[in-house]
C-alpha cells in the first residue's frame, strides 16, 4: 500500500487484485483507527470526570490536546507498515517547513499559547460571570482559539483568546451582574413618611417579581436626592439569570405605576405642558 505511481496505477487498472494484495495492511489500518476511536472516547470521557473533581478547569482546551496527541500517535503507528512512510523522515519534512507554516498561523499559535495562560493562571474558567470590554457573560468554555462567553439574553460571544489576554477583563458578584434599577419621585410635604414609601414599593414589587427575583436578594429602595418635584429614589432590583433585565423593569414598573404618593407626571412650569417628564 505504499503511495508510489505504480499502486495508484494497479489501484485503478485492477481494484480486486489490489485490496487482496494489500489487505493485510488495509486490515491493520482499519483495527488502529477502530483502536484509537474507542481510546480517545473513553480517555476524554475520564479526563472530563478527573477535571471536575479537581482544581483545574474543565475546559474543552485540555481534552482537545490529549484528544490530537492520541491521534497523532495512531498516525505514527500505521505510517510505515501501511503507507511506506518513514515517520522520522516526516517529522524533519515537517519540521522544515514548520517556520513557514508559522507565520500563517501565528494568530492560531497565540490563540492556543494564550488559552493555557488563561487556563493554567485560572484567569477564566468555565461558570464565571465576567465583564469584558461592556460585554458581561458567563464563560461557557475556553476552546484551541476562542474564549465563549453567554451573555443573559442568550447570544454567544466568541472572543479569541489572545485578545482576552490583552482586554479589560472584570469578574463580577451575581447580584452585581443582576441588579437593574427603576427610577422614582415622591411628592414632597412635611408629612411624607419615606419609610412607609419604601416598604409600599418593596411589597408591591416583590409580589410582581417573586418568581423572576435572585434568590436571597429581594428588592431594595434608595433615596438619593430632591428635585423641584419631591424626592428622588430608585428601586434595586435582582433578577435571577436566564431573565432579561427588561422583564424585571417592565414588571416592577406596572407594579408601582399609579400610587398616590409618586409624581406620575411632572414637568417644569416654564416647560410647555405637551411635552411631559414622566418620573415614575
């Protein structure tokens, strides 16, 4: 089964004579790859398992390594007896022209070169909630060359690692990536009891939101200042993953929308009366 002229040749010219002269080394590559498929399954499968009870990262990087190097060693099993190669004098082939084939992929190399650093510096690993460049996510895996993070809507961001090694990166609380707020005015008068305001809108909001809230993190008023229409506040607001922030607003909005002690419509007197500021 050498790869000369001669065997194509007879390949084509007389396909039965040539399998049954060949089929002894046809057999021997068959029963490798068979080997080295069960092998690589049963391996990355394990390795899956030993990562998950130890402190280094699950990440698709690890296993794709092992899962090449498994099969880089098959190919150097059945070069020489089925196709005539010497895997030596392959290796020098490709060990020459290795620097050019460098060059091309020096992108590629940094993006596998800055996977390890990420994953052996354990800068990022999978289940992380971070922040990179305004885009928040949780870290889904880390690949040969990309880093996927899933941003709470659902979009999948694929950020090539080398980049990820040079960008901005913050790793963030739960309730810090889930907090959105609900701004507010109150009517102001000497008689205005904040407190009773404040437990008013956390009731109201926390029967609208019960079934989409973060666990342990019910809503929360701040007041932060006046304005010539009342005071000024905010509503805190913690939304569990997997729910849009907008869900969480629209609802806690309904919830408060209409109470007596809040400035539904308010707008300068110096202001033209059809253009409106609605505070809350």
């Amino acid at each position: 089964m050498d790869i000369s002229q001669s065997s194509i040749r007879e390949f084509f010219e007389n396909p039965l004579l040539w399998l049954e002269s060949n089929a002894s080394r046809i057999i021997f590559l068959i029963i490798v790859l068979v080997v080295t498929a069960v092998v690589v399954k049963v391996v990355t499968k394990g390795m899956r398992l030993a990562l998950d009870k130890t402190d280094i990262p699950s990440a698709s990087i690890f296993i794709n390594i092992v899962r090449v190097l498994l099969w880089v060693l098959a190919a150097s099993i059945v070069l020489q007896p089925v196709f005539g190669i010497n895997p030596t004098t392959l290796m020098t082939a490709l060990g020459v022209g290795g620097i050019a084939v460098s060059f091309g992929l020096k992108d590629t190399i940094a993006n596998i070169i800055g996977g390890f650093g990420l994953m052996l510096g354990k800068v990022v690993q999978p289940g992380d909630l971070v922040s990179i460049n305004g885009a928040t996510g949780i870290v889904k895996d880390v690949t040969w060359r990309h880093t996927i993070v899933v941003e709470r809507a659902g979009n999948e961001m694929w950020i090539p690692n080398s980049v990820l090694n040079t960008a901005a990166l913050e790793k963030m609380p739960e309730p810090i990536e889930s907090m959105t707020t609900i701004p507010f005015t109150v009517r102001g008068g000497k008689d205005v009891d904040t407190d009773a305001i404040a437990a008013t809108i956390i009731e109201s909001v926390k029967a609208a939101t019960q079934d989409i809230m973060l666990p342990d993190n019910p809503p929360l008023v701040k007041f932060s200042g006046f304005s010539p229409y009342g005071i000024e506040g905010k509503v805190l607001l913690f939304t569990k993953p997997g729910v849009l922030l907008s869900t969480m607003q629209d609802r806690a909005a309904r919830a408060i929308a209409g109470k007596g002690f809040l400035v539904q419509n308010a707008a300068p007197e110096d202001e033209d009366e059809t253009t409106p500021v609605i505070s809350a």
